[in-house]
C-alpha cells in the first residue's frame, strides 16, 4: 500500500523493540539476559495500585475531561511549585497518555514545517522521530567531546532562523550524565533572549546518585517560564510505565493546542489510570528513593566490573537514570560474527552479542552514537553480574 511520507521517514523504537525480542526469546525458553528495557524492574508499589482498583469500584470508568481530571491537575502544579518554585494554574497543564504523547503532542501542536528543534546527541531515541512527525528537523548538536554535557557553546553553534526549541534531558537517556548548573543557567538566559524554548524532559529528575542535586531551566531562573514546556511522567519515578500517563506545563495558548489535538485524537487519557497517577504524586518518595538506591549499587558494581574485567570497553559514569552507556570502540575490526565478518557498528555488536551470548543491549547508533551500547540496569542485580561476565566473554579475545 502507499504510505504517507511522513510515515515512511520514521523507524520504529529500538528501544521497544529490543525489549520485546528479549521478552519473545524468554518466552521461548532461551537464557536471555536483557539489558534492553528502560523500565524500573520493581513492582508499582501498592497504595497506587489500591487507588486505582478504588477508582475502578467507584465506577471511574468514564470519560474524564479531555487534559485530565482536575485533582491530577492540581497536584502536578503543587509539584511544580514544590521542585522549582514555579506556580502554574490548571490551564496551564494537560495530562496525556505517557511522557512520549506528552511529547508528540507538543511537537504537533508547536511546529510547522521546516521548524527546527535543537537535539544533544546523544538523545532518546524517539526525540527525532517524534520531531519529523510533526513536520519538524531534529538538528543534532554532538556533546561527545564535552563529557557528553550540553553548554552555550555547542547550543550558538547549532542555532539558525530556524530554530523553534531546543530539548534538554538531565540527567539523560541514554548517558545519564547531567549538565552542568553554570551551562543550564547560561543556555536559559541566551534561549529567552533569542525567544528559543526549552523543552525540559526530567522524566529522571528523581533518579539521581551521589547525592547530587536536580537542576532545571525553572530551578535556575522563575521567569523563564514564559519560555520553558516541562515534559514529565509518573513513568520512571513510581515505576508506572503500563499506566500511560505524562504531564506538560507551559505556555497556555500552547497548552490549548495540545488539548485540541488530544481532544481529536485519543480523548482524555485512561480514567483508572489518573487515579493512580494521583495517589503516587500525592504519597511522597519513599518507594522511589529505594529504587534510587537499589539503581546506585548496580551502576557502582557495573562500573566497577568494566574496569577491572573489561579494559576494552569505557562505560561512561551516570549521574542518575538507570543506563549505562559503553564506549566499545575498540572492539571494532577485532570481532567476527558466525558467518565470519567482522563486527565494525554498534548494531553489529549487538546483533553478536545476542546471537552468540545471548545478551540483549541497545546500539549506540540509535541515540546518535554509533562507538556505544547502552545497557539498562533496570533489571536484578544477579541478572546483571550473569550479563556482563557474557560480556567479558565477548571481548575476551581483545
Ligand atoms: N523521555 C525520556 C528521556 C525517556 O527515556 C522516556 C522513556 N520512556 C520518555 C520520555 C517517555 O516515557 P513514557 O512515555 O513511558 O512516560
Ligand atoms: N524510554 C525507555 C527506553 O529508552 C523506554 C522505551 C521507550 O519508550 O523508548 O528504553
């Protein structure tokens, strides 16, 4: 059949798709080790669950008003106003179905075609393919030669007449690394005076290690919320990423775009699910500073491991989030899959690694990084230990 050309200019997620083949080869009896998912490995904790199962008894069964029940809505502005100090009103917020339709919504609704939104690389995979639905050009500003941290410099560098936005994810998939405070404070004063808006996904805000401290464009000046969309999710805070549901705040008249296209599209986002959404942002952060330090004893025992064990590879240190990022560019030219050709790309070496030993990672390329892999540490910590002796294993001929 002919298809749009819109939708012939987008790939499927890697993400998703790596963690589906790794679930379909379990499923099969296979010793898989997945390093694939981007989703915490710990069960959503109760009293959420009990919310919605109350919702549901009380008959929340029905449509809700298009951006999302009120309650939900207040209580995302008193985090907003709690984390960042910032006040927003109700109509300035809009529940979707996920940090990802928060995002594809906000490109619909932000850009016309040929506009142009800044993307650090590396990125989230679905960052672009999200852009160029909407009509919009990813331009990708490469931070690898600065530690992987976005600064004004790299930002003047990328900016044309084009320019409508610029993404910043801190700490990030899939490097984990955070900006600098300094750089965000002099990206958000240059960003406002070029009339540039940051859109500033911390969907990590809350998985940071070492106890460093969270920092936004909000964080760093209150009146840059005329010029800032906040992109955020009950996703990877309260281990809620089946419930589908985001959250944006920001100017609005954009705002009420979004809510036309939400309203045309998938309508209110699942009324259970808003419930459930509710009691996690209103109960507080113990289940999630558990996680926080769960995810930090994996990542210090796996930087720890490539160290001593794999010198071959150089896995990049996380701030916070739960991925690690690993350079293996010098495996490359020294590897050869079972049909005997050599193994030169990061989906080469995945393809080998999960071929061979059964481990499934994700290729840097997909995040615009074609000399990494990225491995979840969302997953048990035994599971981890198994994985990366595979890994040795792998490059134990280097
Ligand atoms: N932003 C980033 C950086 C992410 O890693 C994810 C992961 N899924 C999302 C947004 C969207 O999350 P979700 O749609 O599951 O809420
Ligand atoms: N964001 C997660 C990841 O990067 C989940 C999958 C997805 O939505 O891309 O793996």
């Amino acid at each position: 059949m002919k298809l749009s050309c819109r939708a012939s200019l987008i790939k499927p997620s890697a993400t998703l798709a790596i963690t589906a083949k790794t679930k379909k080869l379990k499923s099969e009896g296979k010793n898989v080790v997945g390093f694939g998912a981007g989703e915490p490995d710990f069960d959503t904790p109760d009293y959420i669950k009990k919310a919605v199962k109350d919702a549901l008894d009380k008959g929340q069964t029905k449509y809700t008003p298009v951006s999302g029940i009120d309650e939900l809505k207040t209580a995302i502005a008193e985090k907003f106003s709690a984390d960042y100090g910032v006040k927003y009103e109700n109509s300035e917020i809009i529940v979707s179905c996920g940090g990802k339709h928060s995002l594809y919504n906000l490109f619909s609704a932000m850009l016309n075609d040929g506009d142009e939104i800044i993307v650090p690389s590396p990125y989230w995979v679905s960052y672009t393919e999200i852009i160029k639905l909407s009509g919009g050009v990813p331009v990708i500003a490469d931070t690898s030669k600065n530690g992987f941290k976005f600064n004004l410099e790299i930002f003047k560098n990328r900016i044309t007449a084009k320019t409508r936005g610029v993404i910043i994810n801190s700490p990030s998939n899939p490097t984990g690394v955070m900006m600098d405070e300094k750089d965000i404070i002099e990206v958000a004063d240059f960003a406002k005076k070029q009339g540039i808006y940051i859109i500033t996904d911390d969907i990590y805000e809350k998985i940071i290690f070492d106890g460093k401290k969270f920092f936004n464009v909000l964080i760093a000046d209150k009146s840059m919320k005329e010029y800032t969309i906040a992109v955020n999710a009950v996703s990877k805070t309260y281990s809620m990423t089946g419930f589908r549901i985001g959250y944006t705040a920001g100017p609005r008249d954009l705002i009420a775009a979004m809510n036309n296209i939400q309203s045309q599209s998938t309508s209110n986002p699942t009324t259970f699910a808003q419930y459930g959404a509710l009691a996690a942002l209103k109960g507080g952060y113990e289940f999630t500073d558990m996680m926080r330090g769960e995810f930090q004893k994996r990542r210090d025992y796996m930087l720890d491991f490539f160290e001593k064990n794999v010198k071959s590879m150089a896995p990049v240190k996380p701030d916070g989030a739960f991925y690690l990022f690993v350079d293996i560019s010098k495996v490359f030219g020294k590897l050869k899959n079972s049909n005997g050709e050599t193994i030169n790309s990061s989906s080469e070496y995945c393809d080998y690694l999960l071929d061979k030993y059964l481990v499934a990672a994700v290729p840097g390329v997909e995040f615009g990084n074609d000399n990494f892999i990225r491995l979840s540490f969302a997953t048990g910590l035994d599971v981890i230990i198994k994985g990366l002796n595979r890994i040795k294993e792998s490059a134990a001929s280097i």
